[in-house]
C-alpha cells in the first residue's frame, strides 16, 4: 500500500498510524512549513498545499498511489483536491480504494430521531451543504474511475489534546441546556481503526463513524466533573447561553446516529463506545 493524504491532520494522522504497517510509504499536505517539519519527523513525506492552487509536486508524487485519504473541508467554490488534482487523480492507473471524511452534518436536523446512512440529507449550514456536494463529486469520480470510493461521516471528534478535560483546563467548560438535544461523538482512535479497516477491505459506499450513545453535551462535562472530582458548572439554559453563529447552528441539529453499518459490513469494534470509557481513558495525572 501506497498511501496519500490530503490534509494530514489530528483524525487522519491517525488513519495514517493505523496503516503504518500496511505501508510501503505515506505521504501527505499540510498548509505550514512547521507542521510539514513535524510530519517528515514522524515518517511521512510531506507537501504544501493550501487548496488554491494545484502543486506540481504532489502531481508527481501521487505517481504508484494506491490508497488515498482527503480531509479537507470544502469551500463555496467546491473541493480543493478535486479543483485542482481531480484529472491527476482520474489518470492514476494504480490507484485501488478513495477514502473521503465527511460529517453527520449533511443529515442536518431530524428531531431527535434515529438516523442510518439511507437517511435523508438536509443540510441546513453552509459547511454540511458544501459536504454534502463534495461527497457527491468524490462518488462520482470513483464511479469514473471505477474506483471504490468510501464515505464516512464523522460525529464530533474528540481524543488526546481534544477533550471535556482540555475545557476545565482553559476555564472554559460550560454546560449548556436544551432539552431533548442529544449529540454524537467519536474518539478519533476509533476513527482511525474504522478508516483503516475500509481501506484493507476496499470498502466503498457511506459509512456513519460515531460512538454508541448520542447524549446530551451538559452530561459529558459533568462526567468530566465527577472524574476531575470539582463540581460541574452551572446549566445554562440555550436562550441565555452566549454562543457564536457557528455553536447555535449545531443546537439546530438533533439526531441520534446508527453506527450499525461499520460494525456489520467493516467488523469494528469500538475501543471507546461511549465517552464514559474514553473520559476514564483520558482523565489526566492528578
């Protein structure tokens, strides 16, 4: 396996360690020259990309790619990748499986209800609308290509540096109630063994990537209290809560998502099923 990675970040990283044995070489784009240090470091070639224009480079370097992975959010004017690198990506001849990471944002709001991968999208925000058209294009061009290309929609991810626990730290937990708003989450290591897993298989369709139990956000952090041994802050009901335009859109969609499908078609078994053993996991030194 060949792979490369457009947008070498904190869920696709560690995509990328989960497939490090099944490696031959790992290449990947970042936006920073610092971040690009870092990850030649760790082993992975690393190349500039910023999504406004094509680069040469990573054009030669996707010469004997066999996997590729893109998490790189879309903008108004599309997906950057398939903007700039969409025919070098048609022509590759050894190119075998496409992994592309979405979010359960394109489902946008279903009242509460249960939501599978044959749910009706309605993305209601700009970045779920956006999402939602980049999968289409990426399925579109596996078709082309006759290439399997995966779907996964990402619940909130959370993991080491990423947590209920960074919030206490930074003083900047808070507890926020909507009754009846249920959200739900994924440790990114689960991401990466659900991600791997496809790319062995060659999996292709859409896969949802979330945990077992969607919950209502104030429940974390007061686990997170319990575990920390503080009181939990006070409940803050959604009216008075001081949000930002982007916060409040995500109160505006509540569902519950299945992970059903990965556990039957890609076998996985959640190391963290629920954020109770992830939080227990995660709880820092005393």
């Amino acid at each position: 396996m060949r792979l490369f990675v457009f947008g070498m970040g904190y869920s696709s990283h560690a995509i990328a360690d989960h497939l490090r044995k099944d490696t031959t070489w790992i290449g990947g784009t970042t936006r920073s020259s610092e971040k690009a240090e870092r990850l030649v470091a760790d082993g992975i070639d690393a190349f500039l990309f910023d999504g406004t224009a094509p680069t040469p480079e990573i054009d030669r370097a996707l010469e004997g790619v066999t996997h590729l992975v893109i998490s790189i959010a879309p903008n108004e004017e599309g997906d950057p990748v398939l903007l700039h690198h969409a025919d070098r990506l048609a022509s590759l001849q050894s190119l075998v499986w496409i992994g592309y990471l979405s979010t359960v944002g394109v489902y946008g709001n279903h009242d509460g209800a249960w939501v599978d991968e044959t749910a009706e999208c309605r993305p209601v925000s700009k970045r779920s609308v956006y999402r939602d058209k980049a999968e289409r294009a990426w399925l579109a061009l596996g078709e082309q290509c006759g290439v399997p290309t995966a779907v996964f929609r990402l619940s909130g991810i959370y993991g080491p540096g990423r947590n209920a626990f960074e919030n206490f730290r930074k003083g900047t937990a808070r507890r926020i109630d909507k009754p009846g708003q249920v959200f739900n989450r994924i440790h990114v290591e689960d991401i990466g063994q659900t991600v791997a897993a496809a790319a062995r298989q060659k999996a292709a369709g859409i896969f949802n990537v979330t945990d077992d139990e969607p919950a209502p956000p104030q429940d974390v952090v007061a686990y997170a209290a319990e575990l920390l041994g503080v009181e939990p802050p006070p409940l803050i009901p959604f009216d008075e809560a001081d949000l930002s335009p982007m916060g409040r859109s995500f109160y505006g969609e509540n569902k519950r998502v299945s992970n059903r499908k990965i556990k039957d078609d890609l076998g996985i078994r959640l190391v963290y099923p629920t954020y109770r053993q992830a939080l227990k996991a995660l709880k820092p030194d005393p």
